[in-house]
C-alpha cells in the first residue's frame, strides 16, 4: 500500500518490533512527532549499521523493507533503524516536510529538528555502513534500457581536501546490494546515479564522517507499480547485508559496470493505429485519501516507454479527450484494455 498516515505506520512498526523483539525510542522532542529509532538488545555482534527511511514522506518502499527486517527478528549486526525520518510528510505524502523542507538538503545546516535528530542519531555510534532509503520516480531506467530501474543506488562523494571520491568500501557495498538484488531478479532494471557531490545532501555528509554510506534508490518494476515486490527484494537483500561481514568481492566491478540512470522514461505508451500517447504514473494524497491513476505526457520527445499497450480506436480517443485518468475512472470505462490497465496501477 502505497499510502499509510503518520499513525498507522507507527502503528504497524510497534507491532513489527513487538513481534521480533526490537526496541523503539523516540529521538524527538516532546514538541514534535515522534521519530522512532529500532535497536535489538541481543544481535550476534555488536558492530553497528545504521538504516533510515523516509526522508522524503512520499517513498515508503524502504519502510515496508525495514519493518519485515525488523519483524523477523534478532540481527546478526547491531542495527540502529530509523523508518520515518519525515512524520509530517508521511501524513501528507510529499516529499518536503509541512514547513516544505526538503530534509535531505539539511545535512549542514542546524534545524530543521527532524534533520537534527537524524544528525544526532548518527554521531552517537562508530557505524561500519549507513544506508540511505529512498525511492525513485518511475522516469528513470538504466541508460539504453527501456525498463524502469528498479534499484538505483549510489556510494555518494566525499570531500578530500579540495578532491571529490567516492570511498573503495561504500563503493563495494553498494554494488553489492544492487549485485545480490539482481541475482534475485535479473529481469528488472539496475543502475547508478552520477556521482555528482551535493554536499548538503546527507549521504555526502555521513560519508565525510567516515561511514562508509550508500544512497539506496528502488524504483517500480514493470507490473509492480506498488513496488510490493520491490520492497519484498529490498528486504531479501538487507538480510543478506546482516549475513556479511563484508561487502561482496564483485561488488564494486559490478557498480562500475553499471549504466548511469537516464531520466527520460515514461510508464506506457498507449497506441492506435499510427496514433500514440504517452502517459506516466500518477498519485496523490487528498483529504486524507489516496488516489492513483495515469497523467499524460504532453513532451514526446524521446520518450522511452517502457510498455506499448494497444487500444481500439474509440477507446484511444475516450482517453486522450483528459490529461488524467484516476484508477477508478479507467474501471468505469466500458474498455477492457483500459480496465486491464487500471488494474496494474499503483494503490
Ligand atoms: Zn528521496
């Protein structure tokens, strides 16, 4: 389920601990919503990772991942997990918090006190790895690939004196993760974001405090547009990371040798004849509600859809009468082929 409140996934992450032993503190102060922290009071070893999600309060796929890990019990490794970093765009599901701070380019600044809680948080323990849950849109896929990325990922850069890196063991980590989740599925898209240094962004930040971090990106996959299955791949592989002593020794040849996300792609093309259209994913949160559906692609040029759909005539001119179609409206529709669609929308 793509949108849950504030509430509800606190609910759902209370349960999860309760089942699998982990404990939760709160981070923030009274004033605030609270930000919950797992810990587990008996790992195998007492080195520490650390895993947040939900800066961004519109990329829940790292939640769903942290919450089964939690759920499943005991961790090899000390893990210090924080879910939902951003409760108040979580409520609204947007990315930026209700002030319409994007939290992720508040690693060097003080305030606002989500962003510091998190900074805290991180310079309390001497952790061996840091992973940085996000999700990406569906407008990415591996360059010359016309499929969806499904995991992107990144060792962000860090300052050396005046020269940008990219640290040998941030590097071996990431490309393992993207590594094992391929193995898994060789069928979806995999790819790596540039290198570019934003040195407000956090993953820079918690690298330059030595930790060796990976900005983690998952994406839709093609009849996935939940990202149910992504989220269940997502977890898979954090089991397999807290089954590693070290990162794999393919890993960074298999990050090197990936493509570099390309943003031009498009969800479906919708055609008729010689007739076509293009149209993206769309959701929003509204009066509490969530509503999901498609939104047309008005620029066509280079597109890469990654699905063709072919409509009858009368159907292709019902649709591209709207710019967008909710799910429940695509139902209604006396068109089979339309209704097969809504029916592979996210919810
Ligand atoms: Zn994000």
């Amino acid at each position: 389920m793509r949108y849950q409140n504030f509430s509800e996934r606190t609910r759902r992450l209370h349960e999860a601990a309760q089942e699998g032993g982990w404990e939760l503190h709160n981070a923030a102060s009274p004033e605030y919503l609270p930000i919950w922290v797992a810990t587990h009071p008996q790992p195998e070893y007492s080195r520490s990772r650390i895993a947040w999600a939900m800066m961004h309060g519109n990329e829940p796929t790292g939640f769903e991942a942290l919450v089964q890990f939690i759920r499943r019990g005991a961790p090899a490794f000390n893990w210090t997990l924080v879910p939902m970093v951003n409760p108040t765009g979580i409520d609204a599901f947007s990315r930026l918090t209700v002030e319409g701070v994007d939290l992720n380019r508040c690693a060097r600044q003080a305030g606002p006190s989500e962003s510091d809680a998190l900074k805290s948080i991180l310079q309390t323990s001497r952790y061996e790895l840091a992973l940085n849950l996000h999700d990406q849109r569906s407008i990415f896929h591996p360059a010359g690939i016309y499929t969806p990325s499904s995991l992107s990922i990144l060792a962000p850069a860090a300052m050396k004196g005046s020269v940008a890196v990219q640290p040998d063991r941030a590097v071996a980590w990431a490309g393992s993760l993207s590594l094992w989740m391929r193995e898994r599925r060789p069928d979806w898209g995999y790819a790596r974001f540039d290198e570019s240094y934003y040195p407000t962004a956090f993953g820079e930040w918690v690298q330059e405090l030595d930790i060796p971090t990976v900005t983690v990106e998952t994406g839709v996959a093609l009849g996935d547009a939940s990202r149910a299955e992504v989220g269940q791949a997502l977890f898979e592989v954090l089991c397999r990371t807290d089954a590693h002593l070290s990162p794999d020794e393919q890993g960074r040849a298999h990050y090197f040798n990936l493509p570099y996300n390309a943003s031009d792609g498009c969800d479906f093309e919708l055609k008729s004849g010689t007739q076509s259209s293009y149209w993206k994913l769309w959701e929003v949160v509204q009066d509490g509600g969530y509503v999901s559906g498609i939104e047309r692609v008005e620029s066509v040029e280079d597109l890469c859809p990654y699905q063709c759909i072919e409509v009858a005539h009368v159907d292709f001119n019902l649709l591209t009468q709207r710019p967008i179609w909710t799910t429940a409206e695509l139902y209604a529709t006396a068109a089979s082929s339309l209704r097969d669609l809504a029916a592979v929308l996210p919810r």
